[in-house]
C-alpha cells in the first residue's frame, strides 16, 4: 500500500532526471493482473507514448510525485477540473468537513442548494439542473431528455468530440478512441448509433445538410463549444452562433457540453466567453473541485420532463454526494471571490507557456502548431492549422511520443497523447512555467540528435 504526504514544493531544474521508476514498474505489474491494461481509463496506459507510466502517489499545488519520488510539474489536472491546484488547503478542509458528518446519505442535503446555486449565478441559462456522477451520465441524460423533450430521434454530434462513453455517442469520439486507433467501441450496436450523425466540427454546411435531409426528424445538436478531446480546437468566429440559429429555426435544442470548458475558459464557460445560450448544459468535474460529479441543466420547461415532475426516469445514490458537493462549494466560492484575478493569471500565464514552447519547437526544427482558449492548450506537431479531427489526425504522433518522453524525463507531466488537450492551475507559477520552457528546449534538443 502506497503511504506519503504532500509536502510543499522544493525549487528544483529542469534538468534530465534519470528518474528512477523500479517501484512504479512494480506496482503497473501488479495493476495489470488485477485491470484491463492496469487501469481503470485507457489513455493512463501510456501506450501511445511509450515507457512505464508513473504511478503518482500524492499531489501539492502544481505538483506531482509518483510511488519512486519522482516529482513533476503537472499539466493534467486529473484532465482539467483541479483549476486550484492540487489539495487547495480550502477544499480539503471542505472534504474533512463533510466526511466528519457522514460521506453519504442517499438523500437531500443543503450543500446540493447551496451548490445549484453558486453553479445558476454562473450560468444563467441553466434554470433547473440535476446532479449526477460523472460527465458520461449528464451528457446520456440530456440526451435522452432532448430526444423525449422533441419527440424526435435524431442527434447531430462532431467528429472527434468526446461526450462520454454511452453508446449512442461513442460515434467517431475523438480522445482515448483516437489515441488507440479504434473507430469507436466494440459491443455498441448498429442499431445503438444509427440515429446519431457524426459531422465535421467547424462546417457549418455540413450541419446545414443534416437538417435539410432530416427535416423535423433531428431532436438535439451536442457540442463541445472548445473542443478538448482531439486536443484543443476552438470554434470559427460566428460558428457556435450559428449552430444556435439552426437548431432554433428547427425545432431542435443546442446542448453545450461544457463538462471541460466550464469553469475552466471563463467563469461562466463557453457560453459566456462565446455570449452564447444554449437550451442545455452539461459540467462536469470542476463543479465538484475534482471529485466525482457532473451536472445536466436548462430551461425549466425542458427540466420539468425529469421524474418526479415528468415522464423521463433518471436516478442515482450518489448524485449530490456530500462529500462532491462541499468540495465544488469551496472551489467555486474561491473562482468567484477571485474571479478577475484567477482568470486573468491563468490567461498570462498559459500564453507565456503556449508561445514559449512553440518558439523552442521553431528554434529547433520542429513543426509544431498551437491551439489555445484560456487555459486549455494544445501543441499538434504539425505546421498546418487545427480546424477539425481530420486536421488533428495528420499530427505526427510519432514526434509527439518522443516530445512527452523528453519532457516527462525532464520532470513535467503532459497529457499522454497527441489528442488531448493540456491545462494549466491556479497554482501554476512564474518559474513553473520557466522551467517547463526550459524543459521543453531540451526535449526538442533530443528530438534532433
């Protein structure tokens, strides 16, 4: 069993390590004969990059450090919700709090108002919403509510954007389907899928055609406003405005799937840096300050079709769990009581980093071209510009691999594939973002020898 506290962060260089990795090789020994591939998601494998996946065992502010000692500057973030850092001193006393009271009760609580309500000011569209646990069960359920709200059966989804793995959008999905190189899912049915249309992100005349073809057959639009699961792809100018337009005009609902970009690229999401309003919203961990929670919300009309008030059934024991609760309290309290300040920081900051990296990529010889809303970025080894799924799948992954081996060596920790998007936190620093530069000169220095 793996024991240790965080500690505060040591200043240290981004030197090559030569880590040590003997008891993380162990325990992934161990891991595999008790988990598919030893792990419990399949881009933690670390199969598309290569070498023994580090298996962390405590976590501080922008930090990480793994079972051998290892420490690394962390530009995961459990995938975007630890926008604090890690163990914000306020969100683990909120956890400690909650858990002195009971960690589950299978019933109401007055967390889950006070937490429906910081989540409303933030996002005025969303009038009534429903807790969940994961971002997979708010995405299937507003689904399943648009479908029932319509009367419709038809969904629209993009190329490469990632709504969770229920079956009827694990359709051309993007993330850790792209990095394994698999269409999409065996044991999903043709049958399961073929009310779902799959359409290039960013082509508004693609969409244009799927509603002529299907007229008055199509329930619900979902998007990823950012896209963050074919790395970080932001939408054209006028293009989110325009699916709102055509989904309007149709009788349709615009669902925004804001489980990554909410909280994270403005206070208010997507929706508020685009000044776009949806008829649902999906979020997902970051409500929860980490901890395993999602949302679903919109118009109260729409709201109203959820049992007990209406015909369409969803339930779960450990929606609104206290413990997911007090921690997004905490956090979001926090985003908004340093609202200006927080954003602003993690704007400068994740620019300085973007540029700074790519600009060594250019000194020495590689191609890399960069995409980034606030603090959600991504660097494609390629030279051409990142539009779609297709553009991101002409990336050379093979370049990638060798970049995160160098830069993890180096001690910085990136997401590990090419089509996922990277985050910076609250707690990232000056000199974290300096020495992730400086690491990355040396991980391009080795891609040229």
């Amino acid at each position: 069993m793996l024991t240790g506290k965080a500690t505060q962060p040591e200043p240290y260089t981004a030197v090559c390590m030569m880590r040590s990795t003997q008891i993380s090789k162990d325990l992934n020994e161990r891991l595999e004969r008790l988990f598919p591939g030893g792990v419990n998601s399949p881009v933690r494998a670390f199969r598309s990059v290569g070498g023994e996946p580090p298996v962390i065992q405590h976590a501080k502010g922008s930090r990480m450090w793994d079972a051998d000692g290892n420490e690394y500057i962390d530009y995961v973030c459990s995938w975007g919700p630890m926008i604090l850092g890690h163990a914000d001193p306020e969100v683990v006393a909120a956890v400690k709090g909650a858990a002195e009271n009971g960690t589950s009760f299978g019933a109401s609580t007055g967390a889950e108002s006070e937490l429906g309500e910081l989540v409303r000011e933030a996002f005025p569209s969303i009038e009534m919403m429903r807790f969940v646990s994961s971002g997979t069960e708010a995405t299937m359920s507003a689904i399943r509510l648009a479908r029932a709200f319509t009367g419709r059966k038809y969904i629209v989804k993009f190329e490469g954007c990632y709504h969770g793995h229920a079956d009827s959008l694990l359709v051309k999905a993007g993330s850790g389907v792209a990095t394994l190189g698999i269409p999409g899912s065996a044991g999903v049915l043709e049958e399961q899928v073929q009310f779902t249309l799959a359409l290039p992100f960013n082509s508004i005349e693609a969409v244009e055609k799927a509603f002529a073809r299907h007229r008055d057959q199509i329930a619900a639009i979902i998007v990823e406003p950012v896209v963050g699961n074919m790395g970080c792809v932001p939408p054209r100018l006028g293009y989110l405005q325009r699916l709102r337009e055509i989904a309007q005009d149709a009788g349709a609902l615009l669902i925004l799937d804001e489980v990554m970009t909410g909280f994270r690229v403005a206070y208010g999401g997507a929706q508020e840096l685009y000044g776009i309003v949806p008829d649902l919203t999906t979020l997902g961990k970051i409500i929860g300050g980490g901890l395993p929670v999602g949302a679903y919300g919109g118009r109260a009309e729409i709201m109203r079709m959820i049992a007990p008030l209406g015909p369409v059934y969803q339930a779960g024991t450990l929606s609104g769990n206290p413990l997911a609760m007090a921690a997004g309290i905490a956090t979001l309290c926090r985003l908004k009581r340093e609202r200006k300040q927080i954003y602003a920081s993690l704007e400068k900051k994740s620019e300085t980093l973007v540029r700074g990296v790519a600009d060594e990529a250019k000194k020495h010889g590689s191609q890399v071209t960069t995409n980034r809303v606030g603090s959600m970025f991504t660097w494609f080894f390629q030279d051409s510009e990142v539009r779609n799924y297709d553009d991101a799948c002409r990336s050379d992954t093979k370049a990638f691999a060798q970049f995160h081996r160098g830069m993890l060596e180096h001690g910085i920790y990136l997401p590990p594939s090419q089509f996922e998007a990277a985050f910076l936190s609250a707690a990232h620093s000056d000199a974290d973002i300096e020495l992730t530069i400086e690491a990355a000169r040396g991980a391009f220095q080795s891609l040229r020898s």
